[in-house]
C-alpha cells in the first residue's frame, strides 16, 4: 500500500499502456523492459498461460480493466507487429481517442 508521502509525489514518470494481440507476448515483454529501464510507468495486458480458458464474465472484466489502464496513460503504444490490429485493440484504440490519450504505434503508421 503506498505511503502518503508516496502518493503526494509529483508525476515523475510517463504512463504508456500497451496495446495489441498477446500472441505478440516477447515483443510485449521486451517494450515493457525498455520502456520501464528507460523510465516510463508500463502497464500491460494482463498475461495467462495459454492453457487458462476464460468464460464470457471474465474476458469482459479483462477488456474493461484494460480499457482503464488506457483511460490512465499518458500514451497508449500499440503493438502491432507486422502492422496486425485485431477487433479488441481496435476498440482500445478508439477508447484511448475518446479520451485524449496519446496514440503510438510500434509499426510505421499512416495516419487515421
């Protein structure tokens, strides 16, 4: 639990959320690395083991708790490897844009 002192510090640090298809998992992986030693706050879809099967309750609850985690950077990076953006990224994206956060793509982007 963060300390008072910890919670009155000021915004030192840049919030990125990444967005994408986890069957990129190492490419999210390594930003998350380099973002963070480069010292940026992450925050990542949150990754299961193949195996976990989710029900229709739980993946909704997933993708609004991601949604959030947009709704709460400063930048939302997308990892679009190969220039793929799937339906749930495509939401995030629009989510992201409804709320005036930054968007980035790891990909060359033409712009919208």
């Amino acid at each position: 639990m963060p300390t008072e002192e910890a919670r009155a510090a000021p915004d030192e640090f840049t919030v990125i959320t990444l967005c994408g298809s986890m069957s990129f998992r190492e490419e999210f992986e390594r930003i998350d690395a380099e973002l963070t030693l480069a010292g940026h706050v992450v925050l990542t879809p949150t990754a299961l083991p193949p195996s976990r099967e989710l029900n229709v309750e739980e993946r909704a609850r997933l993708g609004r708790i991601h949604l959030q985690k947009a709704s709460m950077a400063d930048e939302v990076l997308i990892v679009d490897v190969g220039g793929y953006v799937g339906e749930s990224t495509r939401r995030e994206i629009e989510h992201a844009r409804s709320r005036g956060v930054a968007l980035s793509y790891l990909e060359p982007h033409a712009p919208d």
